[in-house]
C-alpha cells in the first residue's frame, strides 16, 4: 500500500522514535482492538511522553492509519504493481498479496479497527482516501493503462470501473467475512474478471419462445 508524502508539522521527527511509536501502536490495536487503544498506552509502552505523540498525530485515528501504513506490505510510496507483460499474472499476485496480509490476524484486528472509525470520522476518511486510497488507485490504473496501450485490454474500458470490478470483492468478502478469500480465490476473481473486460461483444439476447396456451379446464 503505497503511502502520500507525510505534511509537514512544522516539527522535525526522530526518525527513530517515529518508528518505535508507530510500531507500539501497531502492537497496541492489533492487542487490544481501536477502542481501548489510547494515546497513553501507546506512550506508555513505547516509552515516550504522550506529548510527543500529540504533536506528531492530533488524535489515535491519525496515530493508527500511520501505524497500519508503516506495517503494511506495500508501504513504499515509490511502488509500482508488477509488470512482467502477463496482464493476469501481476494482477493475482497484487490481489494474493491483499488476501495474505488480510489472513494475518493483527493486521486484520488493526485494519478492521481502523475502518471502522474512517466510517465514523469525515476527518480521518479524508486522509485515508488522499494518502491510500487514491494513490493505490492510481498505481492500479497505471497498470492498466499500459495493459491498454499493449493490446492487452480493450482501450474503451474504464479504468476506474475496472479497478473496482478487479480489487473490491476481495474487500467485500473480508469486510463481511464472506466468500472464498484464499490465494486461489483471488486468482479466480482476476481471471474472471479480465474475462468480463475483455472487450469481447455480449452474445445477443435469444429470442424468447412464445408459449402456447394450454388446454382450458
């Protein structure tokens, strides 16, 4: 998960006491779950005033988006998918990728603590969708995009449809903790995915026989 450039506080951080915060956070909500964590645990633990952490991050949300940021496989902003000229092949690994860090129960107690509360908070929402969401959706359109250019994807698709059609039922079935969300399980939704993307024409309707009236009784 691809990170956007942190604002400026106006404060330089320690790089290594920003890293021993985040990771305590971390630790913390993937413990005890988004509720009970506190900035003073976290301070507690981490071995910092709690001041410290109010001038870096306003509140716990801002706290834990970074942490789960900084832990997530795909952190590094300078990320681009997998582009090996096998269109479906990079697409699954991506999406094997999500399903693997999904299946790792502190990411997921972090992560589903994390979307509650953006559901909650416009504030937090807003980072969310400018520091993840929309530049991992670009990564993603990206390679697309050169998938069109190479006449591996219908030119006329568009891409922000397909990036859903492609990435959001795994999302869903982790959110409702339903479905197949397993390795193979991703694969199958790019396959079938690519599939409905192909640009091939939809077969016609066929036309409906016109039923006969029975005998009258």
């Amino acid at each position: 998960m691809p990170t956007a450039q942190q604002p400026s506080t106006g404060r330089r951080r320690n790089p290594a006491t920003r890293a021993a915060i985040l990771a305590t956070a971390f630790d913390v909500v993937a413990e005890l779950g988004y509720a009970r964590l506190t900035i003073e645990k976290v301070a507690a633990r981490a071995g910092v005033g709690k001041q410290t952490i109010y001038r870096w991050w306003p509140n716990k949300g801002t706290l834990v988006l970074d942490a789960v940021l900084e832990r997530s496989v795909g952190a590094d902003e300078s990320a681009e998918l997998p582009d090996t000229g096998d269109l479906e092949a990079d697409l699954a690994h991506v999406l094997v990728a999500t399903v693997e860090e999904f299946a790792d129960p502190a990411f997921d107690r972090a992560l589903r603590g994390l979307t509650a509360a953006i559901i909650e908070d416009p504030e937090l929402s807003e980072a969310y969708r400018e520091r993840l969401d929309e530049p991992m959706r670009e990564l993603k359109k990206r390679r697309l995009r050169r998938a069109q250019e190479a006449g591996q994807l219908d030119p006329d698709v568009d891409l922000d449809l397909a990036v859903d059609l492609i990435f959001a039922p795994v999302t869903r079935r982790w959110t409702e903790r339903s479905g197949d969300l397993t390795p193979d399980g991703a694969r199958a939704i790019v396959r079938h995915a690519l599939r409905g993307l192909s640009g091939a024409a939809p077969s016609p309707p066929r036309p409906r026989r016109r039923r006969t009236a029975g005998p009258a009784h």
